[in-house]
C-alpha cells in the first residue's frame, strides 16, 4: 500500500517574523501608516514628474521623436506611484500615455495633440481627490482611450 506524505513548504516571510510576527490586519494598517507618513513626498515626486512632462512637451513644437521618446520615464514615474497616493485614474492616464508612446515608438509616428491632451487629463485627473469625483475621472480615462484608439487605427 502506498502512504501519502504531506510536505508543507516552508514560508519564509513567517520564519523571518517568529512566533512574534504581525498580524494581517496589523500589517496593514502599519503599511498604511507608513505611506501615510510619505504622501507629501509622493504627491511632490509625481508632481515634479509631471512638471517635466510638461517642459518636455513645451520643447516638442516640431513633433521630432528623440525629444518625445524622453517622455516616457516620467509617465511611467506617474503611472507607477500615482495609486499609492490614491491618484488611481491618474496612474491609469499615465499608463495610458506610456501606451500612446509605445505605439508611437512602434510606428515612428508620434501625435503630438494626443500627447498634449493626455498631460491636460493628467493635470486636472491629479487635482481630484473626492470619491464625488469618480464619474468625472471614469469620463476622462474612457476619452483617452477613445483616443489612443483613433490615434493607432
């Protein structure tokens, strides 16, 4: 007769902690004290971030790509932090100018209309701080991608 053996990995996340390790619900509530405590930071980190998208914009008149590809490290700076300051819809418009980017790198062909009407949803997406403000943020993300849509098609 074969016997069954069971064998329980071992996790390596509890043997760190010990027998005195942190709850879930306690871990949690420490995480969200400590991004509480560097939201100040975070909020500057984007805007700085999307201050430099704006400059590189303002010095992309011509449309020229090498300046236009530069733009990309800062949206996905915005797009990477943005929702752990609660900026949800704003991390989706940058992802969704990091988008609109690639496939302007893809293509060789970059639309710098687009490109500017993402930094004006970025702006505005970045002042909402009010669940009252969801449908209004909900409009601005499905307009970008409408956008994208008719941009790449």
């Amino acid at each position: 007769m074969t016997q069954v053996k069971f064998i329980k990995p071992v996790n390596r996340l509890a043997s760190r902690l010990g027998s005195t390790g942190l709850s879930r619900p306690s871990a949690i509530a420490q995480a969200d004290t400590n991004i509480k405590s560097i939201r100040d930071d975070i909020l500057a980190y984007i805007d700085s971030n999307i201050a430099l998208l704006d400059v590189i914009v303002s010095r992309c008149n011509d449309g020229t790509a090498p300046a236009l590809a530069t733009l990309y490290e800062p949206s996905n700076a915005v797009a990477g932090t943005a929702g752990t300051a609660g900026l949800v819809p704003l991390g989706r418009a940058a992802y969704s100018l990091c988008q609109l980017l690639a496939n302007g790198e893809q293509s060789g062909c970059y639309s710098l209309p687009a490109i500017k009407l993402h930094l004006d949803g970025m702006r505005l997406l970045r002042r909402f701080s009010s669940p009252d403000q969801d449908a209004d943020a909900a409009l601005i993300l499905e307009n970008l991608a409408k956008l994208i849509a008719n941009v790449t098609s």
